[in-house]
C-alpha cells in the first residue's frame, strides 16, 4: 500500500492494519459512472488508492475536490464529485457596439454585436462570438468604426458639413464656388483598404480657376463655337478643302490649362508622283515624290509609242494631269506602241489593185491622183491654221 501511511512510525501502522476491517486487504472501489468525466487512473482502485477527476473538455468538476481516496468499505472518500458545463467570462466590450443581454456564458454560446447608429463593422467580419472548450472567446471582431470627418477644401464644400458621423460606405460630394473647375473625383466615400481601418476612398478634388487659351488650328474649323474655354471642355476640328488633319479630331481642355492632346494641324492634300506606263514626265523638275493641290506635270510617251488619239486637236507630242483637292490626278494620259496598222492598209490596197489585174499604167495614175488629193487635204489643213492664228 505505498503512499499510504497517514501516521508517522511503523508501529502505529501496525496498529492500523490491526483495527481495519477483516477482508479489506483484497477491497476494490467500483468505477464510478461520471458523465462528462473520469478518474484517472482508470482501474486497480485497491484499498488506500487515490484517483482524480478529470472532466471532459468543456466541462469543469463541481466543487474544489477533485481527489479522492477508496477506503476499506470499498467506498470512495470523498464522494466522486460531478463534471458540468463550464463557462467563459464576460466577453470583451467593444467600443460603440452593445452585446445581446445575457449574464450566463456556457461554453457553445454566442455573443452577437451590434454597432450603434452611424457605426459599423467592417465588411466580412462576423458580429458574433462563440465560448470555446477553453472559456475564451472565438475572434472577437474589430472595432464598430467611422472615417474621419472628411477634408475640406479651398474654394468648395462638401455634403458632409450636417453629418456627425461618417460611417462604412457613406458618400460624400464635393461642389466648387461658381466659376471655379472641379479637378479630380467629384465625390469620395468612406471605405476600408486593409480591412481593418476604415478611411476615404481618395483625396479630395481642388477647386481651381481652369481657362485654356482659344485652339486655333490654320486652314482648320472647329465646332462647336465657344467663346471660353473652361475645364473639361471639348472641341473637334476639320480641316478645309484640299487640306487633311495630322493628329487628334478631338482636343479636351484639363486641368494644366493646356489642350490633351494636342490640338491637330491642317496639311495640304497631297497627290501621289503620277505614273505612266510607256511614257515619262516631261520635265525632271517634275521629279517629286508628292505634288500640292493645283499642280500640273506633263507627260511624254517613250520612244515607238504615242498618246491614244482621244480626239483632242491636241497637235502637241505632250499631255498634261493636274492635282486635285482629294489626292487624286486629273485622267492621265496613255501611251500606246506606235501602230503599224496604217502602213498595211497601203500595202493592202496596192496589193488588191494589182491582183485585179488593173494595168501598170492605170495604177500609176490612181496613185497619182491620190498624191494630189492628199496634198490639197494637208493645203487646207494648214489654211485653216493659219485663220486660227489669225484670228
Ligand atoms: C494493481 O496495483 C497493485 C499494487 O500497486 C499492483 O501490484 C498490480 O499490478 C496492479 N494491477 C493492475 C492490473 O494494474
Ligand atoms: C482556445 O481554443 C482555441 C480553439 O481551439 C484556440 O485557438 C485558442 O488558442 C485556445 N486558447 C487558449 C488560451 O488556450
Ligand atoms: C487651287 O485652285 C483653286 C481655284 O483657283 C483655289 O480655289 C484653291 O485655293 C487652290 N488650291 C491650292 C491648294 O492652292
């Protein structure tokens, strides 16, 4: 029986063993049925032994006691003592925020928050708190929280100015004086980046004198007519005929008092170096890769062609094409391989005569005939140029 000798000397033990009941060296104590709880050791309750309650996780032993002893009735001393529901401590307050009312907190019970007016809790957080096994408290949720008032500015005011408290999403606008531009977000609201802390979603616009010099673009319009140009204004351009825009349509004015982007410029239309097959320009100062509206360039065809006969009385061995406002050239003129097709037509009807057996002679004076009658056609032709330049 070690850890058993209540007295001091052996003798005394003795005398003990002598007065304990007859039997009461083979007792046992019975394994008490303890809900929630056991003793510990668990078995081999001999007369003299002790065990200790230990109850389940949760729940606390009822009393101070906790040990107790199997004495020689094979009883325990003192009685077992129960395991019960233990409980957490008031769970912590937080500010502007009430708990719901209850005195009693056993483990598994919850505690819900809720922030007073024009507070809140950030989003994603849980109001409520549970008692653990342990009797503390699952996370208790961050503060119930506002922004600060939000800022003022020069020259403008905000929709704040009757609101006491600025609470989790709550929107604020901001308005300048008259005349004055608004320069940045219009309005700003209270919010949280780091889901702990709850502040402006951005700074607060300026209130500035904003004025961009007329845009004036050469050879251009610009619609719609104004007469000043604040912030934020905006205005398109084109350009006029004959001349295309290089750059942005549109130009806003911004806060710099610059006009973004920057405002366009009206190029002349230009019209490509113009090319013909079979021919050439005239002139090699006519050699630029690009020609202005109203240019003219002309042409001659290579050697063995000729222009296509279009009808002109053009007598020249040159034609001309001119730069039109759209890029684009005036007809340009086409080279044609010089025809034979006239030599063979003589040939032809030379060749006929003969197969007609007409006589040499007779040919000889057909031909003849036909000299005089062209050299009286060319005779007149010439008449009549000299009237023209008369005339
Ligand atoms: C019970 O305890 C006795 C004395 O301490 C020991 O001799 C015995 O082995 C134990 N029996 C069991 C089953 O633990
Ligand atoms: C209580 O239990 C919870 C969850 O099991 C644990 O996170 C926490 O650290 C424990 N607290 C203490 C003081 O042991
Ligand atoms: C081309 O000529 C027309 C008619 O003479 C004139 O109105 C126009 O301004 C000219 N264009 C250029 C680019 O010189």
């Amino acid at each position: 029986m070690p850890g058993f000798l209540p007295w001091p000397g052996q003798l005394l033990a003795v005398a003990v063993l002598v007065l304990r009941p007859a039997g009461s060296l083979g007792v046992q104590c019975p394994v008490p049925s303890i809900t929630h709880g056991q003793l510990k050791p668990t078995q081999n309750f001999t007369y003299g032994s002790t065990a200790t309650l230990e109850c389940d996780a949760g729940y606390i032993p009822v009393g101070a006691i906790t040990t107790v002893r199997c004495l020689g009735s094979g009883r325990w001393h003192p009685r077992v003592p129960a395991c019960t529901l233990g409980h957490c401590p008031y769970p912590p307050a937080i500010d502007h925020a009430d708990r719901n009312p209850q005195r009693e907190f056993p483990v598994g019970t919850t505690v819900t928050y809720v922030c007073r007016s024009g507070y809140a809790l950030l989003p994603d957080i849980s109001p409520i708190t549970t008692c653990l096994k342990n009797f503390t408290w699952s996370s208790v949720p961050k503060l119930c929280q506002i922004c600060a008032p939000p800022p003022k500015i020069a020259n403008g005011q905000h929709s704040g100015l009757r609101t006491e408290q600025f609470s989790y999403g709550l929107e604020i606008k901001y308005s300048c004086a008259e005349g004055l531009s608004l320069i940045g977000d219009d309005s700003i609201y209270c919010t949280s980046d780091d889901g702990v802390n709850l502040a402006w979603s951005g700074p607060a616009p300026e209130c500035k004198v904003v004025r961009c010099p007329k845009p004036t673009v050469e050879r251009g319009r610009m619609t719609p007519q104004m007469f000043t140009f604040p912030y934020g204004a905006a205005v398109r351009f084109s350009c006029d005929e004959g001349f295309v825009l290089r750059g942005d349509a549109e130009s806003r004015c911004l806060a710099d008092g610059a006009w973004h982007p920057a405002l366009p410029t009206c190029q002349p239309v230009l019209c490509p170096q113009p090319q013909v097959a079979n021919g050439r320009l005239k002139s090699t100062l006519d050699g630029e890769m690009w020609y202005q509206a109203n240019a003219t360039v002309t042409f001659e065809c290579l050697d063995g062609y000729h222009f296509l006969d279009d009808g002109s009385m053009s007598p020249e061995d040159s034609r001309t094409a001119t730069c039109l406002p759209d890029g684009n050239w005036t007809p340009l003129p086409e080279c044609k391989k010089e025809d034979a097709a006239n030599v063979c037509e003589e040939v032809h009807y030379i060749q006929a005569a003969f197969e007609c057996d007409v006589p040499m002679a007779e040919v000889k004076t057909l031909l003849e005939i036909q000299k005089l009658f062209l050299e009286i056609k060319k005779l007149k032709a010439e008449l009549e140029n000299l009237n023209v330049q008369v005339l």
